[in-house]
C-alpha cells in the first residue's frame, strides 16, 4: 500500500547552492541551480508551511501537525515534498507519518548568499 | 554577567520581510510579502543579473555594464526592474543611465530570516 517516494537527494559534501555573490557573476548552471532554491520558497503557502515546520516543536512536524494554512492535507504534502525536492527540508518517516525539518546547511549557504550581497 | 541574547534589531519602519522564521508560522499577509522577494530571485536570468550588479566594481552596475547574460537589453532592463519592484535592487538615473545597486537592509532580513532557520 505504501509507495515509497524516492525523492532526489543532495550529496552530503556539495555546496548547496552559490558562491559568494559579491565575487563574480553567477555562471548559467550555478543560477539554474540556485534559482530552484528561491523557487520553492517563492510561494506564499509553501513559505507558511516552512515557518511552521521550522517554528514546531522540536523543529520538526508532519502534516499531521500543520493544518492551518487554510489548504487540504494533499496540498499540504504536494508543497512539503516540494520544499524537500528542493534541499530546504529533510525528512524522515516514522510509522504512519514522515516527518520534515528545516535542511540546516543548504539554508546557511542561503543566508551566507544573501548576507554577502548585502554587505557588498 | 548576564548572556543577555540580544540578536540584532532591524529598525522598527524598516522592517523588510520576515519575523524570526523558528519563532511562529508567518501569517498569510506576512507570507504574501515575502514570497514575492523570494519570487525575484526565482528566475535564473535575474540571479546572474542580480550577482552581476553586486559583483561590479564600486557595487553598483548599469544596463550597459551587464551584457552577457545571454539576453537582450530592453529584457536586461525587464528583470532589474523586477528586482527593483521587489525592494531588492535601489536605482538611481545619472545622465543616460539608470544605475543599480544591492539594497542592503532587504537583503540582510532575508539572509537572518533564512539564517535562523539554519539553526532553529
């Protein structure tokens, strides 16, 4: 009955998304790559749904836990899934739910990018 | 001695985006907000054009500095002033041309908001 979803996973050891901003230009690739990150975080109910994983309790939640952003629990799964195509949550199953927190790295390297561009 | 935690404080009128994002889900008005900064940096050819202008020499960059990102310049000038619309970009006319530059204050929220869920 349970199809496992086998979701893209990132290498453990790549560099989550970009260089320094300040430093060069982005190459074609590196935006492309890069551009998928902002992507998923450039919609109001998945950024809704981020804050609320990331604000739960113990810094994890299931869609279990997350019911009110005012969409229906499958919406709730397409975006959660979304969010961890995209490297900015990881997940872990446990009995009948999965369970998501917030991916620490790639969302430093996130910050570092965006925090350069500032102080550039 | 006390370890006070005192994080630093965006000024009160000047606050750009986002609440601490481990602290409470955002509020759909809160969310609407920042998903359409995020939303700039979704597109691959406003990345490069945006790590463009930040990149270039004194921090600040015109139409007719940034030609090789592969598109056309009135479609150059589309995407800055997508970036601008979104608070990303400050722009200022001298002569001819417009000039771009990296808004720090904008950026800086979205880098801590970003940041702190790294470590929630």
């Amino acid at each position: 009955m349970s199809n496992t979803d086998l979701l893209p996973v990132l290498e453990p050891e790549a560099v989550p998304c970009c260089p320094p901003l300040d430093e060069r230009p982005l190459t074609a690739e590196e935006a492309e790559r890069t551009a998928v990150m902002f992507k998923a975080l450039a919609d109001p109910v998945r950024l809704r749904l981020f804050s609320s994983v990331a604000s739960h309790e113990g810094g994890e939640a299931c869609v279990c836990d997350i019911s009110d952003v005012g969409v229906a629990q499958p919406t709730v799964s397409h975006h959660l899934k979304k969010l961890k195509e995209a490297g900015l949550l990881s997940s872990e199953r446990r009995g009948t739910w999965v369970y998501y927190r917030v991916e620490p790295t790639v969302l430093a390297a996130m910050g570092a990018f965006l925090a350069r561009a500032a102080s550039a």
